[in-house]
C-alpha cells in the first residue's frame, strides 16, 4: 500500500470488525441474541440511536476517505460497505416493510441459514479487524 492512510481508516476496520465479531454470540446463544436485537430494533432506545449515529458518521467518514485522491483496493470498501449501511440505516428508520421482514428473518432463531448467516459476519469481523491492525501497524510506520 502506498499513499496517505487517514487516521480513521484503521479505525475504521478496527471498530467494524469488533462490531461484526460480536456476532459470535449469535452462534453460542441464538435465542438471547435475536431477543437482544430485535428488542433494539422494536423500541428504538437510547442504544439503538447511538449505534445508528455512530454507525451513520463511520460511514460518512468512511466515503469522504474514498472520494479523496489516493485510492488503493480497500477503499472501495467505504463506497460500497458504507453505502450499503446507510441505506440500511434509512431503510430501518423510515420503517421500510420489506427490510423489517428482512431483519427478522434475519433474527429468526429457527432461520435454516442460522450458522452460515452469522458464521460470515463473524468471518467478515475477524478479516476487517486484522486488516485494521495491517493498516494501523502501516499508519504507524509511514513518515508523513
């Protein structure tokens, strides 16, 4: 990798790779996982609308990195990741029908897609977070 790393790329990786590794609960314990998140989503507390801005402004960041002049392969993750999550963050909050029954069948404990939905997320965490710590080790190295 050459160029310019922002200091917010590893960050980045690192706290998108965190989140998604949380998902291992949803392997050992189904049941209190799908509770838990669609508790959050059904009552929309405090915690859903810090995770919703938190997520909404890594996304924002994520894209203002993209568009800048440099952009080597994993940039391209804040254009498509980061678009993606934004439209799920729109799509949850405008109520969307369709996305709603999405989310829940994502959350159905009895899902014959279970293992393999959160398996992968959880895979995409542990990538994302070891690819934050590359960055993060470059970041540090790199005299700027």
């Amino acid at each position: 990798m050459t160029g310019k790393i922002f200091w917010i790329e590893p960050l980045f990786f690192l706290l998108f790779g965190v989140f998604h590794l949380h998902r291992l609960w949803a392997l050992i314990d189904r049941v209190t996982y799908a509770d838990f998140w669609l508790s959050i989503l059904d009552e929309k507390n405090g915690l859903y609308f810090g995770l919703m801005g938190a997520l909404a402004l890594l996304c924002v960041a994520g894209l203002w990195v993209f568009f800048q002049i440099h952009r080597p392969w994993w940039r391209w993750v804040y254009l498509a990741g980061g678009g993606y999550v934004l439209f799920d963050l729109a799509a949850i909050a405008a109520g969307w029908d369709v996305w709603d029954s999405l989310l829940r069948w994502m959350f159905d404990v009895d899902n014959p897609t279970w293992n393999w939905l959160w398996g992968g997320f959880s895979l995409l965490g542990l990538l994302s977070l070891l690819f934050g710590v590359k960055l993060l080790i470059q970041k540090l190295n790199i005299k700027e």
